[in-house]
C-alpha cells in the first residue's frame, strides 16, 4: 500500500513540476487573434474595442504589470504581442494575445491546459478593458 501511495505521490509531483515548467510552442500561441464581437467560453474570453495605438501601449503596459505575467512574443511594432500568466498556487498557465489594428484592439485569453478556467480569463480581460477606458 505504502508503495502505491509513493508512487501516486511521484506521479502527482512530475505532472505539477511539469506543468509549471512546460514553455508551450509558442507558434501555437502567438497567433492572429480570430473574432470580431467579445465572447466568452468555458476556458477563453475575448473582448474587441475600438483604439488608438496609445491605447494598445497602455494595455501592454497594464499586461505587464500584472503578477506572474510576462510577455512571450512579439511588440509593440508588430502589433500582437502574447503574454503567459500563472496561476499562483500550481502555475497553471493561461495565455493572452492583445492584437491592434485598424482602430481596433482584440484581447484573447486562454486557458493551456483543462476545461474550465472558473471565469479567471475573462476577469483578466474585463480589468485590462476597465483599465483602459
């Protein structure tokens, strides 16, 4: 029984470090952000605004900002940039693209890994959106 439970623990540890560890294919990440309208799913939010390319700086700025966050990919200048935020107890990753174009800001965020990121993405954007205006 001893054993089991030993191993169970080993098992737990290696998928948690694993997790917290894992960088992700960023091609898989840093990608045009699809949709026109905000929308809200089980592990993703998506919010659209109209902007100016101050307003692209300060959501970059606010995304920054933002505890266990950092930017992954892309600038400013290229218009899209991709930021990884982690959950603080089992650094669960959630990943963020804001894109602007156009006189138009698009903030994506998704969950990596599960179903359900119990409303914490579309948290993330309805702040930056608050932060914003």
């Amino acid at each position: 029984m001893r054993m089991f439970l030993g191993f169970g623990l080993i098992i737990v540890v290696c998928a948690l470090a694993y997790v917290r560890l894992s960088q992700g294919d960023i091609s898989n990440w840093h990608v045009p952000v699809a949709g026109t309208q905000d929308a809200d799913g089980a592990g993703d939010a998506l919010r659209v605004i109209a902007a100016t390319p101050e307003t692209f700086a300060a959501a970059d700025a606010y995304m920054a900002a933002l505890p266990r966050t950092k930017a992954l990919a892309g600038s400013l200048d290229e218009g899209r940039i991709t930021y990884i935020t982690r959950s603080q107890v089992f650094g669960f990753p959630d990943y963020t693209t804001v894109e602007y174009a156009d006189g138009t800001l698009k903030a994506f965020a998704r969950l990596r890994y599960g179903q359900s990121d119990l409303g914490v993405n579309r948290e993330r954007l309805e702040g930056l959106i608050a932060a914003l205006q």
